[in-house]
C-alpha cells in the first residue's frame, strides 16, 4: 500500500483505534490500494471528547482577535501546499487535478472568511436607560462536531473548521471513510499554524461513530453533510438527544433553459454543471427543463457533452457500487421509453482499467416520473424533459422534494426574476451553472436539502456555532428603584 495505515488524531497526535476493525482504501483512479481506514468505536471518540474539553477551557478564553491568528497562518500553509493538497485529493477522491486545485482554493477563500470574525462578532452596546447598559455577544457552545462527505474530502470540512474553531469550539471530524487522508494533512497543517492540541481532532469510522457522536453528551452541535436520507437521521438523534444540529442532505437541481438563452454560453455551463466532479456534487446539474422550442440548444450541449474526455477532463466517480448504479440509472430510463443522446455507459480509461469512471451521459424525452428525472443520481448524467411554458417548468422544478439549487438560462430579465421568486430552491442562478455563493453569503438549501435552522458557512455559520450572551449593568445606584430593577 502507498500509505501507512491511516490514524485517528486525538490531543494533536496520531494514535491506533481501539478496535481491529479496518476497511481497504483503493484509488477510484486506477484501482490501486491506498491504505487502510480504522473503523473506531465509542471509546475512541470519547477520548477525542475529553481531549477537546480540556482543550476549551484554554481555548475559550483567548479573544478571538488572537485565535484568528493561527487561521491566517493556516491559510498561509493552504497556499503553500497547494499542489500537494491537491494531488492527495485527486488520489483518493477520483477527481481531476484541475478540480482539485479548485477545491483548495476554496477552502482558502472560507479560511479567508473566518479571518475576518473578529470584526462580524464584535457584539452590541445600548445605553437603555439613562445609566443602564445592555449588551450582547457570542460565546462559544463547547465540543462540536462535524461529519462530512466524500465528494469534497477538504472542502467541506473547511465548511467548517475555520469558522467553528476561530469562534471558540473545539472540534472533533468524522472524515468520510471513502477519503480519510486529507483531513489527516489539514490536521498537520493546522498544527504547524500553531493550533493548540485538542482543538482539532479526527476520529475515522462508519455508522458506529456517526451514532456515538449524535449520542455522546459531551457535543455540543453537529453538522452533518451528505445524503437526505442519513441527513434526517442524524437530525433527528441530534434533536433527541437535545443538541443542535444543521445536517445538509441531497438535491435534485433543476436548469430551466428559455428558447432566448445564449446558445454557446448555455450549453457550456450546462455541460461543465452536470461533468464537474463527475457529477458528484450536491450543485451539480441533474434535470433540465427545456421551455419551448430548444432543440438548438441541446445539440450544443450534445457537443459539449462529447468533449469530455474521462481520464483526462473527467474524472472517477468514487466506487464500482457507484458506477453501477449511475448505470442502471441511464439503462433504466432508456428502456422506459428516454433517448440517450450522449451514453457514458461501459467506460474504460486505457492503462486505468480498474478505474471507476462513467462517461458524460445526455438524457432527451424524460418525464417527470421517471427515476432519473426524481432521484440523485451523483453521476455525470443530465435528465432533460420538455415544457411549453415557465409555468410548467417551474411546476416540475416545485414538485420535486429537494430544494438545494436551481437555474435559469435566458436573456429576459423580467423572466429571469419570475423564476427567482417563485422557484423552491435555497440558491438560485441566471446563466450560471452552479448558483454557489461566495464568502461572506452562506451556502445551503431548502426543503428535504437541509435540516436545521441557519446555513453551514459564511455570516449565517456564527449563529450556528455560537450562543448569544446578554448582559444588563447599572452603575448609578442615585437613579433608585424603576420597573427595569
């Protein structure tokens, strides 16, 4: 294997899971053995808990102004290591390089925000009455968790461990299984910032470890991201079990293209929407609603389409379990009557034979009832049904229980507002792709995408991982005895 066995990081160390439980880590590249993962047990995240307790009560205390500092550092190593960063992601993840590279800028621009809390949670002061002050601020809850997905191994814990961390938490990861090495480099990278041990730490596992952290009472809140069906799960532990939780879960986004839409520009977005990471994004591109007549448009998108190239623009989807199931997604519909403009069936990368890769998939003449038009698939497959007018395609877009992104191609800014307002989607585009916001607006859905109150990053985070302190003091005992006493 490429790697030493992979370790859980508790109290700014590497140590052994307790149990033997592991699981195989391969490459969905080529299918080459990484490592191995410890699947770990109660204990080991009860360590992980005790270590971050002691760690707040340090931790807690230091003025916000001084935790940024190491953030600022941080994103100093994030630059510096870039390549690398990338290059690890790429390994395990599947993706390219390119989006890889990507990826880590991200998680600079969201180590780029928390830089900046000091000035967001500054707090208020009024004077109420003549001698009386009120004043509020935020204070950090404790532990927190967060348990994230395979599709963004550094992303998305980045949703998180700036914010959380420079805002007082101390907080425990659980890294995806699938694509546990990356945490593992943020961790040392944060540690070289001069991240105090405990702060950070990572317990590796399965559904055991999931189920202790929505237990244990020494966490304070958990972000959840990955499916809607997992997503209502932990939220409903978590709420059982009287802590916070924001636990994002699927999508099925929809593109409504307008006959006026810019034919080249559409079809580009359109293409690199539902291709990126080969699909396997929560803001990818998996319905399209053509209004009228956009047949023009389509054949663009065909050709687009056909420029992708797995192993060289197109990366590996995760595992062969995914791959087969992207397949019989696109198999199915064609035999309930959809045409498969664009087959990304049976797709072999020569030298990467035991690489798990589907090809680009354009899917014309869905119906709304069908599976590939209702369900995430998380494949590089785009599902297109036909409507007359807006209204229809916004009935479609409507009636679907997701409600994480959706967007709209066209010129007609009048039109374009229309879909805004009525479409049920948390984030909303205009001839782009991938409506994702940028620092400081925060990203999340609506509906059966998002459980929980508030968004995971930017302004809307600070609600979420802090809690609200109000004060009343009065320092002039001459103003006797009022209704405010």
């Amino acid at each position: 294997m490429k790697y030493s066995p992979i370790k859980n990081y508790i109290n700014g160390k590497f140590t052994d899971a307790l149990g033997d439980r592991k699981m195989d880590l391969v490459s969905p590249i080529d299918g080459n053995a990484l490592s191995t993962v410890p699947m770990s047990s109660y204990k080991d995240l009860d360590d992980a808990v005790k270590a971050a307790k002691k760690a707040f009560e340090t931790w807690s205390r230091i003025p916000i102004k001084e935790r940024v500092q190491v953030f600022f550092k941080y994103k100093t190593l994030l630059e510096k290591n870039i390549q690398s960063l990338a290059e690890l992601c790429s390994e395990e993840n599947g993706k390219t390089i390119g989006e890889s590279l990507a990826e880590i800028e991200k998680c600079i621009e969201l180590t780029e925000f928390a830089t900046s809390l000091p000035q967001l949670v500054s707090g208020e002061v009024l004077e109420v009455s003549r001698g009386v002050e009120c004043r509020t601020e935020h204070v950090p809850l404790g532990v927190v968790a967060s348990i994230v997905p395979f599709n963004f191994p550094s992303m998305v814990p980045n949703w998180t461990i700036p914010n959380a961390i420079a805002l007082g938490n101390c907080m425990i990861i659980k890294p995806s299984e699938k694509v546990p090495l990356s945490c593992g480099k943020l961790a040392e990278l944060l540690k070289e910032a001069g991240l105090p041990d405990g702060v950070f730490n990572i317990v590796h596992g399965d559904v055991e470890v999931v189920e202790a952290i929505c237990d244990h009472p020494g966490i304070q809140a958990v972000s959840f991201v990955g499916s809607t069906r997992v997503a209502k799960i932990v939220y409903q532990r978590c709420a059982q079990n009287l802590k916070r939780c924001l636990a994002l879960g699927g999508a099925k986004n929809h593109l409504m293209v307008l006959p006026d839409a810019k034919a080249d520009m559409t079809a580009q977005n359109v293409a690199a929407s539902m291709s990126g990471c080969a699909g396997q994004r929560c803001m990818a591109a998996s319905a399209m609603v053509g209004v009228g007549n956009v047949d023009h448009i389509i054949d663009k998108i065909c050709e687009e389409a056909r420029k992708i190239i797995p192993g060289k623009n197109l990366g590996a989807v995760i595992n062969k379990e995914s791959q087969e199931k992207i397949e019989k997604y696109i198999t199915e519909a064609e035999q309930q009557g959809a045409r498969i403009l664009v087959d990304g069936r049976n797709t072999k990368v020569a030298g990467k034979e035991k690489g798990t890769y589907v090809g680009p998939t354009v899917i014309d003449q869905v119906t709304p009832d069908m599976a590939v038009a209702k369900e995430e698939i998380f494949g590089p497959v785009i599902s297109i049904m036909r409507t007359q007018t807006v209204d229809e395609a916004l009935a479609i877009e409507n009636a679907n229980p997701y409600g994480n992104a959706a967007s709209v191609f066209t010129q007609n800014g009048g039109m374009a507002r229309y879909i805004i307002d009525h479409a049920s989607a948390g984030m909303i585009g205009v001839n782009v792709g991938v409506p994702v916001p940028r620092e400081p607006f925060s990203f999340g859905g609506w509906n059966e995408s998002k459980f929980g109150v508030g968004d995971i990053t930017g302004k809307s985070s600070i609600e979420f991982w802090t809690k609200l302190k109000k004060s009343t003091t009065k320092w002039n005992p001459e103003a006797g005895i009022n209704w405010m006493s």
